[in-house]
C-alpha cells in the first residue's frame, strides 16, 4: 500500500486516540512555556481510510496536510482542497480558507517534511 505521509496536530483533533493506531515516524512537541499553548506534532504515514478518520475528528479552525508525490491534501473541517507540489497557484484556494478562519499565514506554509 502506497500511503501518505502527514502532518497532524494532536490538539487539532476531538478525540486524540484516533493517533494510536498510526504509523508514527515521529513526533515533536513545540517549546512554549505555557502547557496550553505547546502542541503534540505527529509525522505520520496513513492510509486515505486512515486520512478519512481523521479527517472526521479535526476541530473547527484547524488544519491537517497530508502528501504524496505530486500532491498535497488539505483538511480543514467539512472542506478539502488537493494542491499540486509543483504549481503554487494550486495552493491559493486553501490558503485563503485558512486564512478566513484566522489561521495564521505563516501556518499555512504545508511543510512537507519530517
């Protein structure tokens, strides 16, 4: 199975348990003094059944981005968009969502490295 690797922030979800059953490669925990502000990062490889799930636990005004080859899918809550690596007018659409829901824009950059 050729799967996806993702970017998901476990306080992005509803239900953080749906992470226990991922492939994790790794995970990050930001450096902010305040414990309510630091986020879990997980780097992780899914399958798009696993991308669905997820998808279905992801909290309003939050993101999750997932890639593979050429492509990269986008999941805020109830929208997805699916952006060419290769051709950065793809990416304006997502953007311009996350940035309508007050996303940061330097968020909203969909690294796509572990």
């Amino acid at each position: 199975m050729n799967k996806w690797k993702g970017c998901i922030v476990e306080e992005s979800l509803d239900d953080s348990r749906v992470l226990n059953n991922l492939e994790v490669a790794k995970v990050r925990i930001t450096s902010e003094q305040d414990s309510a502000k630091r986020w879990h990062i997980y780097n992780a490889f899914l399958s798009e059944r696993e991308i669905k799930i997820i998808h279905s636990h992801l909290k309003q005004s939050w993101y999750v981005h997932f890639w593979k080859e050429d492509k990269i899918i986008v999941l805020f809550k109830g929208r997805k968009f699916v952006l060419d690596v290769k051709n950065k007018e793809t990416w304006k659409d997502a953007i311009n969502y996350g940035l309508s829901i007050n996303i940061p824009r330097e968020q909203l950059d969909f690294l796509m490295e572990f």
